[in-house]
C-alpha cells in the first residue's frame, strides 16, 4: 500500500504563514527536493477557531489518502503556541510532532495581552478577551502519551518563554537544549535534517 506523507507547520501567536521559520522550511524542501505535501494553516489568533482550522487540515489529509486506498504519514512541527496546538493534534491523530521553543501554559503567558492587539503580519486588528485564555485552558494537554511521538527543541536563551516548563511537561520525550539562542530559535535551519528524520 502506497504512502501519502504530509508536513505541517503551525505557527505561533500574532505570527502567519509568512513567518520566519514557515519559510525556511519551505526553502529546504525545495532545495531538496523532500518529498512531502508541505501545509501551513492560516490559524485565527481565537484559540477555538484556530484549533477547529489545525483539525479540519489535519482531518482531510486523513480523509483523502484513506479515499485512494493510502497511508497517511503526518508529521507536524509546531512553534511557540504552534507547539501547544500541535500537542493537541498530535494527541488526537496519534501523530509525532516536533516542538520549538514551545508555549506550555499559554493561558498564563497570554494574560499580558489581553485588550487590542494586531497582528505584525497581516496588519489584522483584534481584541484578545479572557474567554480566549478560558479556551486554551481547555485546549491543555497533560500529561501527554506516548512520548516517543515527541521532539523538543529548545533554546535557554528564549527571552518570551521559560524553556524549563517544555523540558519538564515532555521530560520522557527526545530533547535538544541549547545554551543561548532566542525565543525564533536562531540557526533553526540547521535542524532541519534531523527533524525531518524524526518526522519521516
């Protein structure tokens, strides 16, 4: 039976599609010609609405491969509340996920953004409310299964996050911590390889 392998990359908050690190990675596979169906949804800064984007994506890649008789291979990298959602997905499809530099309570994180914000990216203006953060609470996964499904990578010098809460919610799963570094998670396109081999 043939295989049918995707790649998603989630995105973290106020960021998109665009970003940085969805780039990168688009680069690499082309260069490389990697053989992957490479997707990065456009999620909502609304957790509810975002999560039900991530599910719908994940759902009909499921669907269609099982429509022409193939495997689904999905693999998904998240970043920052990219790796929070992907938690939730990884756990839902039982996929593997690498995680960057990820939001592990971003319902407490978040608190400082409540009000008007907007979005560096599209421009997009929008009101974060304290029923967004009651929707990530409901969104937490913990503890996780199987952690074999997941790869952390870190950097101690993540100026937004404390990197100690991911290596302590995934302290059973691969781990890769550097000194220094950023919270974008500098020179990420040096571990491409090694996450695309964990994925795929």
């Amino acid at each position: 039976m043939s295989v049918s392998r995707y790649l998603f990359y989630i995105h973290g908050f106020n960021s998109s599609p665009k970003s940085t690190k969805a780039c990168l990675i688009a680069d690499y596979l082309q260069s490389y010609a990697f053989p992957v169906d490479y997707r990065v949804p456009e999620l909502s800064y609304c957790p509810e609405n975002a999560i039900a984007t991530l599910d719908r994506a994940v759902g009909q890649c499921v669907s269609a491969s099982e429509e022409k008789g193939e495997v689904p291979k999905i693999g998904l990298i998240g970043s920052s509340m990219g790796g929070f959602y992907g938690t939730w997905i990884a756990e839902k499809y039982r996929l593997s996920l690498v995680l960057i530099n990820p939001a592990v309570r971003p319902y407490e994180l978040l608190k400082g953004y409540l009000g008007i914000n907007k979005n560096i990216y599209t421009g997009e203006e929008y009101s974060f409310t304290e029923g967004n953060i009651q929707q990530l609470k409901q969104l937490d996964v913990d503890p996780v299964t199987l952690p074999e499904r997941y790869l952390l990578l870190s950097q101690k010098g993540d100026e937004v996050l404390d990197y100690n809460e991911g290596v302590e919610k995934y302290s059973k799963s691969r781990q890769i911590i550097q000194s220094g570094g950023s919270h974008g998670f500098d020179d990420f396109e040096t571990q491409l390889p090694g996450i695309l081999a964990f994925l795929f």
